[in-house]
C-alpha cells in the first residue's frame, strides 16, 4: 500500500514539512509513505494549459496521486485558510472532472500551527475543497496546536498528539485498503 504525502509548506524546515517527516513511523509494516516535493512546480492553475499537452509537472503530479492509495494532506494556516500552493495543486489534481486522481482517494488532513488553535480555519477549509474535488476526507482531520514545541529533533514529543495521528494514519490504512481498485 502506498500513501503520498502533501505538505502545504514550501519553505525549507517548515514545521509543516516537520511533522509530515514523523508520519512514516507511524503507519504499519508494509505500509509505504512519501512526500511529494514538486508541488512548488505546478503552474497556476489555468484551464487553457490542461489539455492533452498539460505541463510536464501537472503530469507527474497526476501520476504520483494515480499511483496512491491513499492520501495526507498536511497544512499551515496562512490568512485563516489554506496556503495557495496547496489549493492549487487541488485545483490541477481535481481535473478532469470525473475520471480525477482524487475521484474517490480517502485523504487524512492534519494542520500545523505554532497557535493554540492549530490551524482549524485551513483544517476545515481543506476538508471541504477536498471533499469539492472528489477526495474522501477521514471524518477526524487532526490539528496540531504549539507544533514547534510538539516536533522536537524530527519526532513528536506530546504523547496526545502521537497517538490522535497513530489513529488518524491507522484508520487511513484501513480506507485505502477497503477502496475499491480504480
């Protein structure tokens, strides 16, 4: 089983980028985990380039998604929503309308913030732009509040928080298993 990785941070150290680092080890034997790292290369989203010549990275995002069998979708708060380089990459793996990568693809979110709230505006409005493109958001999305005292040295150092996204991956598992194959 595959699962690919959205981190909706683009800097380089980003807690964000922090605490998908950790999920891996969170996830069960044979379980396969990676982070997508081209979402920086994704032009904006334009319906005049999406066409049978679509732009080789929108391809190769579009194959990666193809290839999953379950999606996390990691996000900051930028604003009190989600930053414009993840909705954006929605936006290009949404197309075509019907026969998208995400038509069906079970997704866990889990925000990131550094405020006691833990980005719960971008978590909410990212459930909802998912579940809008055809991906099938857990029912529980996880917010990570105070992240930069909670990934510590690339591991979780709250034992609440470990366990919410030992249960979230765990149950993502479960639905990329239960999906019907494509």
């Amino acid at each position: 089983m595959k699962i690919l990785m959205l981190v909706g941070s683009l800097r380089t150290g980003s807690w964000t980028g922090e605490l998908v680092g950790t999920l891996p080890a969170l996830l069960p034997a044979g379980v396969e985990a990676a982070a997508y790292d081209g979402l920086a290369d994704l032009p904006h989203y334009d319906q005049d380039l999406d066409g049978d010549d679509a732009p080789a990275a929108v391809v190769a995002f579009r194959e990666a998604l193809r290839g999953a069998d379950a999606l996390v979708v990691a996000t900051p708060e930028y604003n009190g929503s989600i930053p414009g380089v993840l909705k954006n990459a929605v936006d290009w793996a949404s197309r075509p309308r019907g026969a998208s990568p995400l038509d069906g693809l079970p997704a866990a979110v889990v925000s990131v913030s550094p405020s006691p709230r833990g980005a719960q505006w971008a978590r909410e409005d990212l459930v909802k732009v998912l579940r809008v493109a055809g991906a099938v958001p857990l029912e529980d999305a996880v917010g990570v509040a105070t992240v930069h005292e909670t990934v510590v040295d690339g591991r979780i150092a709250d034992a609440e928080v470990e366990t919410a996204l030992r249960t979230l991956v765990g149950r993502l598992v479960d639905a990329g298993r239960e999906r019907p194959a494509a």
